[in-house]
C-alpha cells in the first residue's frame, strides 16, 4: 500500500517547484510532517520556504554537544530572522557518559564502527525522539551532494523510522542553493566561506580542497561509501 502510494507522490510531485511540493505536503499532512534541519545551507533554503509557506511546522535540529560555536550562532540567528523556535534535541547523557568512559573522547578516529556508534549515540538516538508520532519528515538532500545520495527520490520510505521522507531540493544543483540563499538574504553558516561545503561535529568536519567531493571534509580519514552517519540510511 505505501509503496503505491509513494509511486504516486513521485510521479505527480517530482520535477514540481520546491515551493510547490513543500505547500502540498506541509497542508496535507499538517500536525504529522517535522523538518529535519542540520543548519547546512540546504535546510537553511528549506527553511525560509517552509516559514514563508506554515511557520508553525515543527522544526528541529540535532545539537551533538560537539557543534561548532558558528553552528550554535545559526541556530539563534535563523530564530530570530523567521520568528521561529526550532526545536534543538539533545543526546542521552548517560549513554554519552557510559561511551565515552568505554572508548575515549576521540572514539571515532579508531574505527568507522566506533565512529557509527559515536554518531547513533549522539545522534540517531536523538532522531527517533524527534521523529516519534510522525508521518513524514522534511530532509534537505540533494542527489550530487555525495554517491551515497545519487539515488535517492523526492519522496522515500524510510523504513528504519516507519515513516514516509520528502526532498523537495533533491534534484537541485549546489548553484541553485546558493543562488536561492543570495537572492533571498537567506542567513548560513559562516563557515560556508572557509571551505566547508558540509558542516557536522567539530572533530569529524574540515575545509576541502578545490576538486574534491562536497562531502569530502566529513569524516575524511574514512572511504566515500562510508560517509554516512545513519540519519539517513533507510534500513
């Protein structure tokens, strides 16, 4: 049943305006759809649609405990340029204490398993509270953002969380990105001038070198297939 119904959402949706697909679903599913920003400059785009489209859809973001401060200064920024109050999830203490006390503080360095349970703990933990009682999420992926994206859809199953997840830009370039943020003063990470295309935890992210992959600076000692943190891994 969900499979026909997704085939349909594509068929009649994809190719469509981001704005248009953002104003058919954040209505028809209103009370039961949530936007997933990680304040990179793609949600920052989906943002500013959703809060000109219904300011009132939740919103949140995931704060790790091991952000940048400039991602910190987004977060307030973005609040106070839309009116919004995005909502900032937070990693279980204990499981952090117990893991860390296990492994180390650098964990992830060690091995790409250390580092995936560095990233459940901190992170998808925190996803599943947030996506609790939902029945679609908003994600701002784009297919030429990294392989491991290439052949993702407008709308998905996510069979992991039990819910259905729209990208309304996954067909986007990185120019229409940046040119919708320059037309419409959209606030962004300032790092985004430094060479960090993708921005995550402060230990895990650096600038790239001209030619290399958008996604090159996350978790850079580790192989392209790898590169995920599971937030988006369906299964």
């Amino acid at each position: 049943m969900k499979e026909h119904l997704i085939e349909q959402l594509n068929e009649k949706w994809s190719g469509k305006p981001a704005e248009e697909i953002l104003e058919y679903f954040l209505k028809e599913y209103k009370g039961k759809i949530i936007f997933a920003s990680s304040m990179g400059a793609e949600d920052q785009v989906l943002t500013k649609m959703i809060a000109d489209i219904e300011r009132d859809t939740r919103m949140f973001t995931l704060d790790t405990g091991r952000l940048y401060q400039a991602t910190y200064n987004l977060i307030q920024h973005t609040n106070e340029e839309y009116g919004l109050n995005i909502e900032v999830y937070f990693p279980d203490s204990g499981q952090v204490q117990e893991m860390v006390a296990s492994k180390g503080i650098n964990l992830f360095y060690k091995s790409i398993e250390n580092r995936k349970q560095c990233c459940d703990v901190r992170k998808n933990q925190s996803l599943k509270r947030a996506l609790s009682g939902m029945e679609m999420w908003v994600c701002g992926l784009r297919k030429d953002q990294t392989v491991t994206r290439f052949f993702n859809k407008l709308v998905e199953w996510d069979d992991k969380h039990k819910l259905m997840k729209l990208n309304p830009i996954i067909e986007w370039t990185e120019k229409q990105v940046w040119d919708y943020i320059k037309k419409h003063d959209v606030p962004y990470n300032v790092l985004h001038n430094k060479g960090y295309p993708s921005i995550g935890c402060k230990p895990c992210t650096r600038a790239i070198q001209p030619g290399e992959d958008s996604r090159a600076g996350r978790w850079w000692w580790e192989n392209a297939e790898h590169k995920e943190c599971g937030l988006h891994n369906s299964e």
